[in-house]
C-alpha cells in the first residue's frame, strides 16, 4: 500500500467469532482504506479483504472486495461514475447519488461520513450509501443520519431504512471504537 499511514483499527466482532483490521492512508488525491475481515457465520468461515478509495472530501469513488465465504469465492468491484454506480461491470441505478458505500460486513466504511461531519459546522449529516447487503452482494440505498453527541467521541447513528439506530463511539481518525452489540475496537495513530 502506497501513501501514509494515519490510522489502524482493530475490532473484535461481539454477535459472532470474528475480527476486522482496517489501515487508513493519505494518497496524493484522496484517501485509501485496506481492510481484511475474518469471521464465521451459519455460511461457515469468511475471509474478506477490501480496498475502499475515496477522494479528498471523504466521498467513497471505488471498492473492491475479495475473498471466500463457505468455501466459495467471491468478488466485487464498485465503482462511481458521476452520481452512479457500477458493480461488477453492471449497472446500479437503485443508488444513484448515495455518497458512499456502506460494506455491511465491516465497521470500517462508518468513516468516510463520520470524517465529514467532523469537518461541518453542523451538527448533524444526511447521506446516502450504497449499502452492499452481505452475503447476498446486492446494492441498496441507505439513508444514514449522523449527529454528533455531547463530545467529539459520541455520535448518534440512525439508518432509515433498518430503522435502526445507536450511539457510537469514534475515535478521533473517524474509526468507530465501539458499535452496541456489533464490533468494539482500538485505533492506533501513526507517528507524525
């Protein structure tokens, strides 16, 4: 992996055996996650590696994802073209204009908005993701909504379309360290 390093995440999965690494780097243009997951499920063993590139305000242009899961292989290529989307040479209109996207198997993808709103003199962000559902690899939209909490380290998650929502605590590189009852972490920085 080419450019600086920030930022490294580990978390531990807390509703099944299994763990996520996630390195942040600094590119000429923009910014670069490399992630590899690990866990075990009613599917059998995954082990999911994952490349999320994203330009310089924190808006995702590609991921790629790669692995097996259950003994099978699997591979998928996202990509943004203007405000759509193209997953393994298809076309995504069901997402087109979400900002990100959202790997439903890691924390690690919660960054790319959590550092926006952490740069916005408001205290709450609407976006858009294009929510990869796992392990179906189908591409959804998912509205999000992040406001910040009482400090810098807490923010409020609400999805719309799972009706979900929980308190998150973030690191201050945007990494989650803790998701209720999904994943808790740790981040280390990098030296300047």
């Amino acid at each position: 992996m080419q450019g600086q390093t920030i930022a490294s995440a580990h978390w531990r999965a807390l509703e099944r055996d299994g763990e996520d690494t996630c390195r942040l780097a600094r590119m000429e243009d923009g910014w670069l996650l490399v992630g590899h997951a690990r866990f075990r499920d009613d599917d059998g063993f995954a082990a999911l590696d994952y490349v999320v590139r994203c330009d310089a305000d924190w808006h995702t242009l590609s991921a790629d994802i790669a692995g097996s899961h259950g003994g099978l292989e699997m591979r998928v290529a996202l990509h943004r073209k203007g405000p759509d989307w193209v997953m393994n040479d298809k076309a995504q209109p069901q997402v087109s204009g979400a900002q990100d996207v959202d790997l439903s198997f890691t924390p690690a993808t919660n960054l790319m908005p959590l550092r926006r709103l952490a740069t916005e003199p408001a205290q709450t962000i609407n976006t858009c993701a294009a929510w990869l559902r796992y392990p179906s690899c189908e591409l959804s939209p998912l509205d999000q909504t992040y406001t910040q909490g009482g400090s810098a380290e807490v923010v409020f998650y609400s999805a719309k379309q799972t009706s979900y929502a929980t308190q998150l605590d973030v690191d201050t590189a945007g990494f989650v360290t803790l998701y209720p009852g999904l994943w808790e972490g740790e981040v280390s920085h990098a030296s300047p």
